[in-house]
C-alpha cells in the first residue's frame, strides 16, 4: 500500500515538472510576449545609458581630435580617419552583431563588445604613432561599440511591443544626451589630466557598459496553439458568388494569454487578415521551438523603432501573441547545424538580392549621399569654431552640446508630426534633408559664435527627422518580412560611407586650409539624399495609382453588365 501511494506521488511529481518544461507539439508554437513595462522599463533605462555612452562617445570626438592632430603630427585627414573608422565599423557589424546575439543572446554579446571597446580604446593610449591608432581605437573599438550598440536596440524591440514607439523614443534620445554630455566632458577631462589619462577614463566609462548588458535578461517562452493561415481556411470558391459554404457560419476559438476566449466567425477572422497572411511566407511555418522563441532575431519586428500599431500585419490580427506568433519566423534548413541561429540572421541580413527591387536600390544610395555630409559638423564644428572663426575653445567646444538638445528635441518631434494628417514619414524625412542641407550650405557666412549657435539648433534639429524616421521608410516601403534585410544593407551602405566620407573632408580641408568647402560638400549631399527621396515618393505614388486603376477595372469586370429579370 505504502509502495502505490509513493509511486503515485512520484508520477504526480514527474508531471508537474513535465509541465514546466517546454515541450514541442506540432500543435504548439511557443512565443515570448513582451511585458511592454515591469522589467522592462530596468532594461529600457540599461539600454538608454548604452546609448548615451557609446554614441555619445563617438560623436564627441570632435572636441579632442586636434589634441590628437598635434600630439601625433599628422595631417587632418588622418586624426579624422580614426573617428571615421570606429563609426564604420560600428554600423558595418550590425549583421554579424545581430547574428551573434541571435546564437548567443544580447547579454553575452553585449559584455563581450563592451570589453573589446574598453580595452581597444585604453590600449590606444600605448599607441606610438597614428597608424596604431587606426588599429586599435577605430578599427577594433568600433567593431566592440557595435557588438554592445545593436543588442541595445535589439532588446527594445525585445521587451516593447505596445510601447515600441515610446521605448525606442527614450533609449535614442540618449545619443542626444550623450553628444550634450562627453563634447564638454571630454574636453574637461583632455585640459585637465592630458590625453592618455583622460582616454583611459573614457575606456573605464566605456567599460560601464558591461552593467549594463547584465540586465539583458530573456524572457520565458509561452505555449500558443497554432493559428491556421487563411490559405489553409479559404479555398477560391468559398466566397464565390454562386457558392455558399457553411464555413461562414462556423466559429473558432481564439486563446489569449488572460485564459479567454471569444467566438469569431471566420469571415470575421478573413477580414482582419491583410498581406500579412495573403501570400505564403518563404520562411518556415513548422512549429516553433522552444529554444527558437527565445531567440530574438527571429521575430520579424525586433529591429523596427516605429509604432508597431501602424504596420499591417499588426493591425491583421485579433491579439498581440497571435500577432507575434505570425511574425516569428524561423527559416527551414535541410540539415540542421549548431551554427543554425547565427547563418539565418547574418545571411538575410547580407542578401544583397533586394537590391534588384529599385525602391530599395534608391534608398540605399539616399542614404550614402546624407552619411558624407553627416559627420562634418560633429567632427568640425568645434574646429571651425576655434581656428577659423577665434571662439574660445571652451564656448566651441559647447556647440556639440547644442546639437545634442536640438537633436533629442527633433527626434521626439518627428514621431508627434508623422501623426499628423498627409505629414507621411518620408515627406518629413526629406523636409529635415532639405532643412539641414540649406543650413549646412550656409555654414561657410556664419562668421560669429551667433551664427554657428542657430546653425547647430537647426542642424541638430532637422537631421534628427532623418535619422529618426529613415529605418521606418525602410521598412514600410520593402514591408515586414523582407526589413531585416533590408535594415543590414542599408547599415553597411552607411558604414562604407562612414570609412571614407570623413577623411576625403579631412583633406580638402588640408589642401584649401580651411573646412568651407568640406561643409558646402555636406549640405549639397543632404539635397541630393532629399531629391531622391523625393523621387521615391513619387515612385511609390505612381504604383499606388497604378494599383487602384487595377482594382477599379477588377470591380467593373466583377458587376454584372445587366440584369436578367
């Protein structure tokens, strides 16, 4: 008897621990659904602070360049190639960071970069000529700045989905806040402890950044029941006008997380289905593991910085989970290999296929003409200021301080003025363009410490709505599914004009003794990017006539000519 009751325990025991663990079922998907708050908001304000240090860090170099200029005795050109080179690679590593912390996870991928950057950067210090410099501050430390950047943005997206649009608001604005911060910071830190200290507390501020990753945390994954697709629900006759199909009248049970259900008709279900689920996906749709849902590369949406509740495939579906499990994808393999999870993401993410689609072609080349003229006032600025124009280094110095708060304060306009009516994000995006292009122009007449002031506030303003919204072009022109891939393409187009955008200004202004011509370059570069823009807008009007022509013809072809009474 004792035996029978012991054993039943037992078996009670093994099932409930049974239950904890995740099961595959072909019947089950299992997801992670962001809290969307509770944890968080800790991993937001982690993500913020990653944001303010690295970003911040890399656009005040600026203000400590001409130290480095002189203590090295080398030409503009080449001090400039090392800030040049830490930003080119920092955006060239996206693809590889992201697949590393789909394999690994963020917070692996994120300590590890934030100890390569700290390291590259104090070892920097020991550097006996500029070359070396390259090596270990621009080169290596850019790629460690990456590794620790991406998974901050991919962790937003991670933890967010509701409050995307808010989350990604705050964590970017800490680029802002950080070029307010480490321009004066830094200068501070050069007059006071000289130039290889006050890097090696630059290196350890870096470092920081390893507290933050901690909090990186995975989410558990939930089961879900499969949602059949609509090609399995709808075949070509069942709204057919001569047909009647019983499957209009029958109900389905949708299963949410708070454990209810509620009755929807299928037609109703049909309904709420755009593109979403109009075509088959080239990705898988087996069930999802387990050890997938955790994986954060594989939710489509992750990287999108947008209001999730303006994309189609969200507003498709009935709920959040249902909406997160159409949009994690994991793609099939034949043969499956432990480097699965880092192939899929760092693949897709340099397939360069979509660039036979020539809205994204122009994109891509848009993008290159903004990042030649990007970094000249973040890297020239304060140089203009004190040698050509005889404002005390303290004041120069102080005007990355200006483009930081106008840039935050630009980029939490942008998303309020994309609400409004006809205010699309790429009439926005080129508007900040034209905006910052004609002020860049102007540069070379503004002669006093006044006239440079109104140029950082304008500047700093207006590029903010490009780089603020030119990610959500991206994605709503090449759609959800195809926006990893077209997110990597565009992040290496940039980072190639990252390598050698900076340093081609840097020796003009060599040559001609004097950074007029380096901006008068920029601020016709912002036009440029505009003009295409412009010329994708029109593209994407033209198609969109084209499609209501069609449908138009379509709707008279299905009414009847006459009827017979």
């Amino acid at each position: 008897m004792t035996n029978k009751v012991e054993s039943k325990l037992r078996d009670e025991k093994d099932a409930k621990r049974n239950l904890c663990k995740p099961q595959d079922n072909e019947e089950y998907d299992y997801i992670t659904i962001p809290p969307d708050g509770g944890y968080g908001w800790v991993v937001l304000i982690a993500c913020f602070m990653i944001n303010l240090i690295v970003d911040g860090f890399l656009y005040a170099f600026g203000a400590i360049s001409e130290t480095l200029r002189k203590e090295f005795d080398c030409h503009e050109w080449e001090v400039t190639l090392v800030s040049s080179l830490a930003c080119g690679f920092y955006l060239l590593s996206a693809p590889i960071a992201s697949a590393l912390s789909n394999k690994y996870g963020c917070r692996k991928i994120g300590i590890i970069g934030s100890v390569i950057a700290a390291l590259a950067v104090a070892a920097s210090t020991r550097a006996p000529n500029i070359y070396i410099m390259w090596l270990l501050f621009g080169c290596i430390g850019g790629i460690g700045m990456g590794l620790v950047y991406l998974p901050s943005i991919i962790m937003v997206g991670y933890y967010f989905e509701e409050k995307r649009a808010i989350a990604t608001g705050i964590v970017t604005a800490g680029t802002g806040i950080g070029s307010i911060i480490f321009g004066p910071m830094s200068r501070i830190l050069f007059d006071i402890f000289g130039w290889k200290t006050a890097v090696l507390i630059l290196s350890s501020i870096l470092l920081c950044c390893v507290i933050c990753c901690i909090f990186m945390r995975p989410l558990q994954p939930i089961r879900k029941r499969r949602v059949l697709p609509s090609s399995d629900l709808v075949d070509d006759n069942v709204f057919n006008d001569t047909t009647s199909s019983p499957l209009i009248n029958e109900t389905k049970a949708i299963h949410t997380p708070d454990s209810n259900f509620s009755e929807v008709t299928i037609e109703q279900e049909i309904k709420k289905r755009s593109r979403a689920d109009s075509t088959i996906s080239t990705k898988s749709r087996q069930s999802i593991k387990a050890e997938d849902a955790v994986r954060p590369l594989y939710k489509e949406d992750v990287l999108y910085q947008g209001d999730t509740k303006d994309l189609p495939e969200y507003t498709s579906q009935p709920d959040i989970p249902t909406y997160i499990q159409q949009t994690t994808k994991v793609p099939e393999t034949v043969e499956k290999t432990k480097m699965k999870a880092f192939w899929d993401i760092f693949l897709s993410m340099a397939d360069f296929n979509i660039l036979t689609d020539k809205k994204m072609l122009i994109i891509c080349l848009a993008n290159v003409c903004s990042m030649i003229g990007f970094y000249s006032p973040y890297l020239f600025i304060p140089k203009l200021a004190e040698l050509e124009r005889s404002i005390p280094k303290a004041s120069a110095v102080f005007l990355l301080s200006i483009i930081g708060f106008s840039n935050t304060a630009g980029r939490f306009a942008s998303g309020y003025i994309t609400k409004i009516p006809y205010m699309s994000p790429l009439l926005v995006n080129n508007i900040g363009l034209i905006v910052a292009g004609i002020a860049t122009l102007l540069v070379p007449l503004c002669q006093t410490h006044i006239h440079l002031i109104i140029y950082c506030i304008i500047w700093g303003g207006f590029i903010a709505f490009h780089v603020s919204l030119s990610l959500i072009i991206v994605c709503q022109t090449v759609g959800l599914e195809r926006y990893s891939n077209a997110l990597g393409l565009t992040l290496m187009f940039r980072g190639i004009t990252a390598l050698s955008a900076p340093p081609i200004m840097g020796a003009i202004r060599d040559a001609t003794n004097s950074f007029d011509i380096a901006f008068i370059i920029g601020g016709i570069s912002f036009i440029i990017s505009a003009l295409m823009y412009f010329y994708l807008m029109w593209i994407i009007r033209r198609e969109e006539e084209q499609l209501n022509r069609t449908k138009k013809i379509n709707n008279i072809q299905r009414t009847p000519a006459s009827l017979d009474i």
